[in-house]
C-alpha cells in the first residue's frame, strides 16, 4: 500500500507538470508572460507539496485516532521529492528566464537579491534532505537522518518569507490565495503547539496548559492581525 501511495504522488505531480506546460502553453499570451505563468504555477506548487510534507507529522502527531497514520508518515519522503521537483522548474523559469540570469541579478536592488538568496537557500535545503532520505545514504548516517530532516523546517520558513515578500499572487495580501496561505500556517502552527503541549505533558512541566494558552493567544493574535486587520497590504520589496 505505502508503495502504491509514492507511486501515486510521483505519477500525481508528473502528470501536473505535463497539464500546468499544457494549459500555459495554449493560453493566449505572449512569450514572456507564458515564463511568468509557468514560473508562478511551479512555484505554488511547490508552496503546497512542501506544506503537506510538513502538514503530515504535527496533524497526526496531534489527532492520534486518524486511520492512514503509517502510510501518510510514509508518504513524507514521495511528497517532499515532488515539492523539489516543482522547486526546481520554478528556480529554473524564474531565473534563467524571469531574471536574465546572472547578468540580470547586477541590475536587481540588494533587498531582492536576499529575498532570491533565501529561496536559493531552501532549495539547497530540499535538495539535501531528499539525498539524506535515500536508503543507503540513510544506513550510512545512522539516526541523525532524522536531524537532518528537521532541516525542511527551516526551508519551509525561508520559502514564507520569499513567497510574501517578493511573490506576484502577494502583491495584495487581501485576496483568496495569501489568505488561504495565512490559514495554512496558522493550522500548521495550531498543530505544533499541541504537540508541544504534549511534550510539556510528559516532562511533566509545571502550568503545560497555561503555557499552551499562551502560546495559542500569540498565535491568534499573529493570525488575526496579518488576516483580518488590513494593518498593510502587502511586505513586498522592489
Ligand atoms: C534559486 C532559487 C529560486 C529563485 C531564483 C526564485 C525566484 C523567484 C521569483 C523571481 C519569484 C517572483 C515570481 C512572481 O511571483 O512573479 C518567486 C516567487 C515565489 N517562489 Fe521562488 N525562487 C527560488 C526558489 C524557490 C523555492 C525553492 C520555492 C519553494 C519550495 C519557491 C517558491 C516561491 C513561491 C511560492 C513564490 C510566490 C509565487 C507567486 O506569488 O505566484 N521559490 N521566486
């Protein structure tokens, strides 16, 4: 069963690629705007493989009678090769095309570049992990595979703020796409925090509770306040 699931994300996210080349290839636009199109649908696809490899652990980390716990754990590694695999197009449309490629990034301003850097970075990131979850290289390691994993974590916040700060579907923070994002990682942190409660629980730590209610209240108030409170538009940098 957990084979037939891999198959079915690989095969999932190759037949995506072939419909997004497909459906931007015949659309009626212009040279240019096709790369644009084709290097924003890339790059939201691997916005969302990349959130449900990293939805995975806390959803069932935090709602222990879900069914499907082994083979959704499983899948991590099939869902994390397919968010790089739609990493990679993106990069490869954004900057050899988008950008001009190297000669383009002299003309960009340095707040952009670092804003490229990060997502350079992530993708670095996510090119390791998966080398680390290949099953030799996995024997090799040992245990620290597991540390290592952790290490999409932290391309999963690099890739947040690339996507807010420099993303085309961001310009307007108001509109459906950044506030289903905005939804996306306040549930993910929403999960986190229950599994940090638990960790509290079993250490047996003093006010677990109250700590989480803190934790939550901070939460919310991030949430309500880059949701709901139209303090700003948008954070994008020129
Ligand atoms: C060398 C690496 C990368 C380069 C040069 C790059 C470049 C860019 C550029 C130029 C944009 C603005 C495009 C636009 O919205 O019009 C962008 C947006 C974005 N990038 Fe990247 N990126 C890189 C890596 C990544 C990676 C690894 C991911 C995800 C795993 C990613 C996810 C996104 C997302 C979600 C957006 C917002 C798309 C939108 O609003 O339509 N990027 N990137």
């Amino acid at each position: 069963m957990k084979r037939v699931i891999d198959v079915l994300i690989y095969v999932g996210g190759i037949l995506l690629v072939a419909a997004i080349f497909g459906y931007v290839q015949n659309a009626d636009l212009i040279a240019q705007l096709k790369i644009i199109k084709l290097t924003e649908w890339f790059a939201l696809m691997a916005l969302l493989f990349l959130y449900l490899t990293l939805l995975i652990s806390p959803l069932y980390e935090s709602t222990l009678q879900l069914p499907g716990r082994e083979i959704f754990l499983h899948s991590r590694k099939a869902l994390g090769i397919t968010a790089l695999m739609f990493a990679c197009l993106h990069a490869y449309y954004a900057f050899f095309y988008s950008l001009q490629g190297f000669s383009g990034l002299s003309y960009l301003p340095v707040n952009y570049r670092a804003v490229l850097g990060l997502g350079f970075a992530s993708l670095i990131i996510l090119f390791l992990v998966a080398i680390v979850s290949l099953g030799p290289v996995k024997r090799y390691i040992g245990n620290n595979w597991k540390v290592l994993q952790k290490f999409t974590y932290i391309a999963g916040v690099f890739i947040l703020i690339h996507s807010a700060l420099i993303g085309s579907h961001f310009v307007n923070l108001n509109r459906a796409i950044p506030q289903l994002y905005f939804f996306a990682v306040f549930l993910l942190l929403f999960l986190e925090t229950i599994r940090i409660r638990e960790w509290l629980l079993t250490r047996r730590v003093k006010f677990s509770y109250i700590i989480w209610l803190l934790l939550l209240a901070v939460l919310l108030s991030a949430y309500y306040y880059l949701a709901f409170s139209h303090a700003h538009e948008s954070f994008h940098v020129h």
